[in-house]
C-alpha cells in the first residue's frame, strides 16, 4: 500500500529512512495510532490535537496545520481502502549530522505514516485478558507520547514470556498505567484510574471512557491506587486504541474477581461500542 512522508503520499518502497535520522538514532520524535473503523478514522482530532502537544512538549516545530494532515491521513485510508485497522505516524527531528544537541533551525522534521489492518480482539475482548504487574522504570513525562520506548518493550517482552497479554506498571507501589494503556480497577461499586499527570500517558480512550461515565451517570474518578488495591479490585480493565476496553481476569496468576469481566467493564464496552458505531457510523 501507499505510504505518506512529510505531505507526499507514495509507495513504500519508494521512500529510504536515513541512518542519521534523529528518530533513528536517538528515538528523537513523537507518534500516533488512530483507529479506523468502516473507512473511518476515530477520535482524530483528539489524536492529531494531542500529536501536536506531543511534539511542543519536546519542542519539535511542527511545519503543516491540524487540517492538512487529517486530510492527507484521510486521502491515504482511501487509497489503501482501508476499513478495519489503524493509522500509524511518526515525526522525528529530522536528519542532521548526529549530536545530541538540537540540528540547526533548517531541518525539517520526518513525517511518516502507514495503514495497517488490524481485527477487533473479540475473544479476548468477551473472555478477558492476563497481565503482569511490573516496576515502571520509564521517565517521568509519560504524558509525552515519544518514540522512546524501550521499557515499554521490555516489559511487554516480560508479560509475553509468562503468557500474558499486558504489563501494568507500578511506581513506587502506585498503579500507573500499562506498557501501552491505560489501566482501571472497579472497588465498591467505583471505578478508578490513576490522574491525569507526568506519569501516565492520558489515553483517548481513556479520556473517551470519561466521557461516558459522565454522560451515564457512572461513577469514574481519577484516584492514585496501588497494587494492592489493584490485586484485590472485583474488576480491572485497560483502555487504548488498539484494545478498546479490555477486561483484565488474572493478574501474576491472581484470579481478579470470579475470572470472568464484570458488570462494570461490560457496561462500558457495551457503551464504548455504541459510541463508535455512532462515530462511525456504522
Ligand atoms: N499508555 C501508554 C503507555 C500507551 O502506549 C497507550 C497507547 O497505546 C495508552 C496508554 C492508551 O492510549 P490511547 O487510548 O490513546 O491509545
């Protein structure tokens, strides 16, 4: 399929990666994956919104506008006749003699982006999901949603190793979030999710999810909890965009509430569902 570097759509193969990229070498960027569903991207203007805070927050200049880039994602979904999968995009510093300084002022920063199909994980998503429970040894802007993602894949690595499909972070004894999503615990009736800060990359999922707890009147509030809470929740989740909302029923070979997603957690899929369907128009 075609591909998109800075505002060209082209082949794939017709585009070359310089080894002196800064996102090469350094992971010197910021990205993106959006959801597409029936030919439609999801959420964009919250991902293109927090893809430019991304990139200011690391001081990278960004040389088009919020619209030119949606529509040139949107022109590439329709030449790959995308329907199902996602949108992944990147932008690095750009290419520039290696220094860990900043290049000077006359780079120009790489964007690229793909398509990729990629299913609903319905069975997972009916039945639930195992997870890890690990130290957070990352840095301390997790709210940047950088190229950097090395303890994500060691730990993700980890809970693959022990059969399990995430890795929940913690620091210091306080939950944080997943290696890549957001994670909520349901204790006496509450459901509950580490606050918005330094720590944790706040989802669109997540910040979707708040969404309809306020528009259906269920209690969601943002409050620091630690793994203890976590081990003992009657129901865990984890939100992102590729997983939507997961139900988690087994944590280090704990079994959370009776194994099976609770009410809570199928409430709000139930709900996450009909928002997408509205979206997209389904
Ligand atoms: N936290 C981390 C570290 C992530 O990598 C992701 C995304 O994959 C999320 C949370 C969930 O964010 P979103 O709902 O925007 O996909």
């Amino acid at each position: 399929g075609k591909v998109i570097v800075n505002d060209q759509m082209m082949e794939r193969s017709q585009h070359r990666i310089d080894m002196e990229d800064r996102g090469y070498q350094f992971g010197d960027g910021v990205y993106e994956v959006i959801r597409v569903y029936n030919g439609d991207l999801f959420g964009v203007e919250e991902h293109i919104d927090r893809f430019f805070e991304s990139a200011g927050k690391i001081k990278l200049k960004i040389l088009f506008t919020k619209e030119s880039l949606k529509e040139n994602l949107n022109a590439l979904i329709k030449e790959n006749e995308l329907q199902l999968g996602i949108v992944y995009m990147q932008l690095t510093r750009g290419v520039s003699p290696r220094a860990h300084v900043f290049p000077d002022e006359h780079t120009t920063p790489v964007l690229t982006a793909y398509t990729k199909e990629m299913p609903i994980p319905k069975l997972q998503m009916a039945n639930g999901v195992s997870a890890i429970v690990t130290p957070d040894i990352r840095w301390l802007r997790c709210d940047i949603k950088s190229l950097n993602l090395l303890p994500n894949i060691l730990a993700k690595e980890e809970a693959k190793e022990q059969g399990c499909y995430e890795a929940i972070f913690h620091r210091d004894g306080i939950v944080t979030e997943g290696a890549s999503s957001n994670i909520f615990i349901v204790a006496k009736g509450n459901m509950i999710t580490h606050p918005e800060s330094h720590f944790i990359l706040n989802g669109i999922t997540r910040q979707m999810i708040f969404k309809l707890c306020k528009e259906n009147k269920l209690s969601l509030v943002e409050k620091p909890f630690n793994v203890d809470d976590l081990m003992n929740a009657d129901e865990v989740f984890l939100s992102s965009t590729v997983s939507e909302v997961m139900p988690i029923v087994k944590i280090d070979n704990k079994t959370i509430g009776n194994g099976q997603p609770g009410p809570h957690t199928k409430q709000l899929q139930a709900l996450f569902q009909k928002y997408i369907q509205k979206q997209a128009r389904i």
